[in-house]
C-alpha cells in the first residue's frame, strides 16, 4: 500500500481509488485534517489559504480607505467605485478561465502554480508603489490583476485533488479546501479594514502585508508536489469566446458533470446575493455599525467552514450525492427563517456587534446566517467531488474552468437581479425571502432532471451506503 505521501495521479489503482486494505464500512478512515500534515496537501492548502486571504485583505482595504477616505483619492463616485471594483475583479473569470482551463491540463501544475504565485508577487508590488504614491489607478489595475491570478489558479485548484487524493479521500479534502478558502476570505477581509484605517501607518501596512503574504504564497507553492499535465500535447485556443463555448459545450457532453455545475453556480448566485446586502441589512435593518456587519459576515463564513468540513462525517469518506438536497433545503429554511426573523426584529438603538448578540430576536438572525452557511457548505463539497470524478480525466481543469465561468455569470445575474427586485420596492428582508423560494424551485428543478440526487437523499437518510457510482 502507497506511504501516507504517495502520489495517486501515478498509478492506476491509486487513480481508481482502491485500496484494499481498508474497508471504509467497517474501518472509520483518517481524520480530514491528516491531511494538513501530509505533502501531498499541506503546501497546496497553504498556497490556495494565503491566495484567498491575500485577495480580500487588498480588496478590503482598498473598498475601505475609498469608503472613509474617498476625497484625498478621487473625485469619482464612492457607490460607482464600491460596485466597480468588484466588478473588475470578476471580469478576469468571464474572459479568461476557458484559457486558464487549457494551461492547467496542458502543464505541469506545481510549476504552473509556482508561476501564478510568482506574478501575485509582481501584482502586489505595483499595489504597494501605488498605495505609497497615492495612485488609485494603479490599485485598480491591480484589483485586475488579481482577479486574473485567481483566474488562472482556479481550475489548478480543483483539478489537483483528484491527482494526490484517493476516491475516498475527496470529500474531505474539498471540505478542508473550502474551510480554508473561506477562513482566508473571512480572515483578509477583517484584517485588511483594520490595517488600512491605522493612522499615520495604515497605506505602508497593507503596502507591506499584501506583498509579504504573496511571497508566503509562492514559498508554500515550492513545496507542492510535481503533478502530471493532463494532456500535454494540448493545443491552446487563445481566443475567449470560442474556447470557453468550446469548454461549455464539452461539459454539456456530461449530463450529470453539468448540472452539476449548474447547482454548484446556483449557490453562487444565492451566496452573491445575501452576502451584498450584509452592509445595508446591518446598518438599516439591524441598527447596527460596522460591527454587526463584521459579525453576521464571521458567522456566514464560519458556517461554510463546518457545513465544508461536516460533509466527511455525514458522507462517511464516500462521495455522497445525497448530501445536497439537504444543503438545498437548508438554504431555503433557514433563507425563509431569515426574513421571519428580520421582520420581526426591532432594536431599541444603535447596536455594536455585543448588543446584536443580547438584542430580542439577534441570535435567531445569527443562528440563520450561520445555518445558510452550514448548509451552503454541505450543499457545495460533494459538488465539487461529483464533477472531479465524474468528468472525463484529460479534462477536470477545463471543466473547472468552465464552472469558473459560470460561477462569475451567475453572481453577474444575482447582482442585477437583487438591484431590479430592491429598485421596485422589496426590501433586504423580502429580498432574502425571494431569494429562499427561487432557491426551491431551482434545486427542484435540476433534481427532477436528475434523479440520482434525490434517490441517494432517500437512500442516505435510511442509511444506506453510496452506491458503485460513489464508491
């Protein structure tokens, strides 16, 4: 049997996922974390973590310091710019993931990573003269230029799993990588609003932490296992709107890759809207400052976190189809609760993060954020492990990419949507209510055209195990 550091992409059996030396019914399998301590996904983790948590400790401050310092930077519209920026950082995804998805299956993906590890150091360093010279275009070419980084350590992201990991494996593997991926978000958010607003220093600390993190990226990137290109003999197509209708209509090829895709985008889509309104929702319906926003954006996360990491226990190590169907309808319960809640909530004043806690009916608003969390987390991972095992092997990093791609259309339509509905009058509260009710007819819809996922809800509530297409 291969050492706890094999690499399974090598052989065939590894790449099948036997090991006939355990029985995952009758031997419980290691804890997910094991992995952390193993070299064939320590330094992945690490390079994925320090990407996501650079990423958003420079979008934070940047949104921040335009929020409470906009007149020494610019003379443009602090709302225009709040809503462009992020924008621009999407934009990457939409042009270019169809190429990126090319490059991953065509390279060696240590190396490719250590190169896109590589320019994030380059991109952070014009951030910083930019920072330090009061240059927001420079900023704003950056936020380009991160967007591209992540464009093109995506579809690396998720086709390296399948690579190092066993079959058994992958649940919680992409557990822990999306722990980890929304820990960092989380965890860059909070510090890149604190360092931003320290005075006389803020502009030379997020200069200086951004640019440190992306070198901390690129050493963790050193110690990622060599990894096999996929079809090396590849021949890329540059252009973007032929490759990504050529990957799409690939991943159409495969029903069941497809949809689920589509339900992977679908909680995107539901995600983009929520968590736009946390700012607003804080401070008009919840009466609170800056804190509560804080705080219902922590929970949020730390809920995707354990709904990430629950999937291995609820899927006992298999790769469990039935698992999303009930993410779906937590989503829509406690998305439903949410605007109970909200309606009935009436702070008596102004409330901090600790007043929120204590308030009459905050914690039932802050056990529904985490609860949408928990089941976004449950509802996204056995996604994930669907389409690494069931799309074809020469093409996991293209149909990534090609998921990439959807993803950032659907949060495109969530934003449009969500100004349409609250420009006709619905409030936040509405709003999370029709988004709940759309979320059911969606997930029922694609359930219905595929069955399989309704068949092994029944089948894991009953207890009984993944069948040979899950094995």
């Amino acid at each position: 049997m291969s050492s706890p550091d094999h690499k399974p992409g090598s052989g065939a059996a590894a790449r099948s996922g036997a090991n006939p030396a355990r029985n995952p019914d009758t031997i419980a399998p290691p804890s997910q974390f094991s992995l952390l301590r193993q070299r064939r996904f320590a330094p992945f983790f690490w390079t994925q973590f320090l990407g996501a948590f650079n990423d958003n400790v420079f979008k934070t401050a940047l949104l921040t310091i335009l929020t409470y310092d906009a007149l020494s930077w610019t003379t443009m519209d602090v709302g225009l710019l709040n809503n462009l920026i992020p924008g621009l950082f999407i934009l990457p995804f939409v042009l270019f993931s169809a190429s990126a998805g090319q490059l991953a299956d065509k390279m060696e993906k240590s190396r490719l990573a250590r190169w896109v590890k590589l320019l994030e150091i380059a991109i952070m360093a014009i951030a910083a003269y930019g920072w330090l010279a009061h240059q927001l275009w420079l900023l704003v070419a950056a936020v380009i230029g991160m967007g591209m980084h992540s464009t093109l350590f995506g579809p690396v992201k998720y086709a390296y799993l399948p690579q190092h990991l066993r079959r058994d494996e992958l649940t919680g593997g992409n557990g822990v990588v999306e722990m980890g991926t929304f820990v960092g978000i989380l965890l860059g958010e909070i510090l890149g609003a604190v360092l931003v607003v320290q005075k006389p220093a803020g502009l030379v600390l997020v200069a200086g932490a951004t640019l440190a993190f992306a070198i901390l990226g690129w050493l963790a990137s050193r110690g990622i296992p060599l990894t096999p290109a996929a079809v090396p003999n590849l021949k890329i197509n540059w252009n973007p709107w032929t490759s990504t209708v050529q990957n799409l209509r690939f991943s159409k090829g495969n029903r069941a890759v497809f949809l689920a895709m589509l339900l992977n985008s679908w909680f995107w889509f539901y995600g983009a809207i929520v968590l736009a309104q946390f700012p607003v929702y804080a401070r008009m319906n919840l009466n609170g400052d800056h804190t509560v926003f804080v705080l219902l954006l922590t929970i949020f996360s730390l809920g995707i976190g354990a709904g990430s990491l629950l999937c291995e226990r609820l899927s006992r190590g298999r790769i469990e189809p039935g698992l999303v169907p009930l993410g779906a309808i937590g989503l829509s319960v406690f998305g439903f609760d949410l605007f109970v809640a909200s309606t009935g909530f009436a702070a008596g004043g102004p409330l901090d993060a600790l007043g929120m806690i204590g308030a009459p009916g905050g914690i039932r608003i802050l056990l529904d954020c985490l609860m949408i969390g928990v089941a976004g987390g449950v509802y996204i991972v056995p996604l994930f492990a669907m389409i690494q095992t069931r799309c074809h092997r020469d093409h996991v990093s293209r149909t990534n990419a090609g998921m990439n791609i959807l993803n950032a259309l659907f949060m495109v339509a969530a934003a449009l949507l969500a100004m349409v509905l609250l420009g006709s009058g619905l409030t936040i509260a509405q709003l999370f209510l029709v988004t709940a009710a759309l979320n059911a007819v969606v997930t029922l819809a694609v359930f219905l055209l595929m069955p399989e996922f309704l068949r092994r809800f029944v089948a894991w509530i009953s207890g009984k195990p993944a069948g040979p297409e899950n094995d």
